[in-house]
C-alpha cells in the first residue's frame, strides 16, 4: 500500500486519520508541525502528502512552497477555513486537493487514492510534439531534452489534451478526468492548473504556443506530432 505524510498540528486528528489509514493497510508518517514534516519528506518518501494550512509557524501553504521545491508528490490541503480564494491559493502552489474540516475518512482516502493515481505513471510510450516529449511510461515531459517539472495535475492536464487528437477539451470533462467531478465554481480551479502549466511551457516559443483557449468552452492542444 501507498506511504501517506500527514502534517496537522491537531495531535488528535493526526492519530485518528493516522489509524483510520493504518487500518487500511496504509504505511503512515506523522508530524505535528511543518519543519518535522519537512524533514521526514526525504526519508519517508510519501506517496502523498495531507497537509493542514492552519498551523502555528511555518502555516501549509509556506509547507507547501517548500515541498515543491524539491518535490511534486500530491498534496492534499486540510482546513476548517475553505473560501473560493483559499481553494486557488492552494491550487496556485501546486497543490493537488483542498479537503474541508471535519471531513469523513471515507472522502479523504478516496481523495487520496485519486490524487495517487493521477501521479502514477502510465503504461505507455511516447508522445511526441517536437521539442515537447511526453513519457507516458515515465510520466516525464521534456522540452530540446530538458525536463520540465510538473506537478501531478499540471501532467494529467497536458497528458489529457496533448492525447486528445487536437478537439477542444470542455472544462465539464477536464474536472471530470482530473478532478474526479465537476462542478461550475470549479472551472477557476481548473485555469489555475492551465495558468502554472503555461508558464512552465513558455520557456520555448513553440511549446508556448501549443495549447489554445477555446472561448468559454475550455481548451485544445495545437502541437504537431513528430517522429520518434
């Protein structure tokens, strides 16, 4: 089963969800402030991390900023405090999911494991769009051979559209492929993902230029295939 992190300085909701989980056969770290939680990134090589924003000191999207320096395993935010603006907050560091307080451990694992599968690779080959290359069997891109650094949903979104044989993607179907559901205030959650996945393509003039916004409907990937 998955290694879980779970940062939360609530020391009793940490070892409830932490033996909710363990009881599910999942590996599970704890930590009840972010630089513990920093520090058992690297040994505990979590397959994802669960994350509460609300923490004395260092709070979870500072953790968060730290994580992605050096990582782009999923993050699960938790917070009593879920406003449209702290939802994008999250999404715009590269978080994965923003689940609310209390929550039911039902939700949260199956949030977990769609936020673990979304990051697993794929059984696949190759997609070609020169000078953009996407390792499925990887789940690596790169652009003239240099890896560009995804985060989970970023790839899952241009995998998405890249594989889609160029016809606009709805933002309906985008939530429901990423996401998992798909409500309207969801669309802005989804052009933050869009927005950090663009900047990191505009490194390049032609990858900058591969995916085009369909107005209001979603977006299509314009890249011409090449050979391999």
């Amino acid at each position: 089963m998955p290694t879980l992190l779970l940062i939360d300085d609530d020391r009793e909701m940490l070892e409830i969800t932490s033996a909710s989980f363990h009881d599910k056969g999942y590996q599970v770290r704890t930590a009840e402030n972010a630089a513990q939680g920093l520090r058992l990134l690297a040994s505990a090589a979590p397959d994802c991390v669960i994350l509460d924003v609300m923490m004395p000191g260092m709070d979870g999207f500072e953790t968060c900023k730290k994580i992605r320096e050096t990582s782009a395993v999923p993050i699960i935010f938790l917070s009593g405090r879920v406003s449209e603006e702290d939802k994008v907050t999250g999404l715009s560091l590269s978080g994965d999911d923003y689940v609310e307080k209390p929550f039911g451990f039902r939700e949260l694992e199956a949030r977990v494991q769609a936020a673990i599968r979304r990051s697993a690779p794929t059984p696949a080959g190759v997609l070609s769009f020169p000078p953009l290359e996407i390792n499925v069997a990887q789940h690596r891109v790169s652009c003239n051979g240099e890896e560009l650094n995804l985060t989970a949903r970023e790839y899952s979104l241009l995998y998405l559209l890249a594989s889609s044989g160029g016809k606009a993607i709805p933002y309906e179907e985008i939530g429901v492929q990423i996401w998992g559901s798909y409500r309207i205030e969801d669309r802005g959650a989804v052009m933050v993902v869009m927005s950090r996945l663009r900047k990191k393509l505009e490194g390049n003039p032609v990858t900058a230029r591969m995916i085009e916004t369909v107005w209001s409907t979603g977006y299509k990937f314009t890249g011409k295939k090449g050979k391999l």
